[in-house]
C-alpha cells in the first residue's frame, strides 16, 4: 500500500489529499481521503491515472504594436506532452491583428486541443486603444 499526499487545486479550499495505492493504480483501487467534495477524489484520479496541465506560453507577433503575444492550450493536455506542446509552438508566428480568442495552433502536437491567444494586439497600422498601449 503506497500512500500519496496531495493538494486539490479545483477550488480555494485546497483540501489535502491522502491518496492510497496498491499496486498499479486504477479508478477502483485508489482510496481517497480529505476531500470535501466529491470533485476532490476525481482530481486526485486524474492526477494519478492521467495528469494533465494548461500550457501558457508566448508565440511571435508579425505586423503588430507588440511583438509577441501570450496564449494558452485551449484545454489541458497531458502532462507528457507538454514539453511537444512547446516546441511546436517555438517556431510560431501570427500575424496580426490578433484578438482574444483567436486560434493560434490547432490539434497541438497532436493532443487534439487547440492553442488560443489571451492578449489582443493590434495590427501597427491600426488606431491604438490608449488602455492596450500601457501594458
Ligand atoms: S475536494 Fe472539493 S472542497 Fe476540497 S479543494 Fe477539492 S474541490 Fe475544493
């Protein structure tokens, strides 16, 4: 029996988990204790049968007031394929304008989640919303 702690991050509450194992983990041999919720045991699963992670990173601007823009998987994708995640998105380039929301990569790596941008940037020939230009 091997026994794991751990934090659930799914609300402010962050109830430390007690997770027991007997050999290899599955959804009907894991005992989960502290959790406040339900939602604390299918966290404490998923981080044992498959972690996975929101990637946030930034990707090159071409034509914009800025240079480069921050972006996030649109969903979390597994933990192993973050470091694939990245490289992809290394050699990306956009072109602006670039709104929030918009699509940056699709099928990533192929983890079948997309990449979206979270900050907008204006193409350089646009007029300026004097709110973007102080960040
Ligand atoms: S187990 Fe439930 S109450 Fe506790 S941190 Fe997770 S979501 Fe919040």
């Amino acid at each position: 029996m091997t026994t794991r702690r751990m934090a659930c991050i799914l609300c402010p509450s962050g109830c430390e988990l007690d997770v027991r194992t007997s050999g290899e983990p599955t959804a009907d041999s894991v005992v989960v204790e502290g959790n406040l919720c339900p939602r604390g045991e299918e966290y404490a699963l998923e981080e044992l049968l498959n972690p996975r992670r929101t990637l946030t990173t930034t990707v090159l601007v071409r034509g914009g007031v800025g240079t480069q823009t921050s972006v996030k998987t649109a969903a979390p994708v597994p933990r192993e394929s973050l470091a694939a995640v990245r490289a992809a998105l290394l050699g990306t380039t956009i072109d602006a304008p670039v709104a929030i929301g918009d699509r940056v990569a699709e099928d990533v790596a192929g983890t079948g989640v997309d990449v979206v941008a979270t900050r907008a940037i204006p193409r350089r020939s646009d007029p300026v919303d004097v709110r973007l230009r102080n960040r």
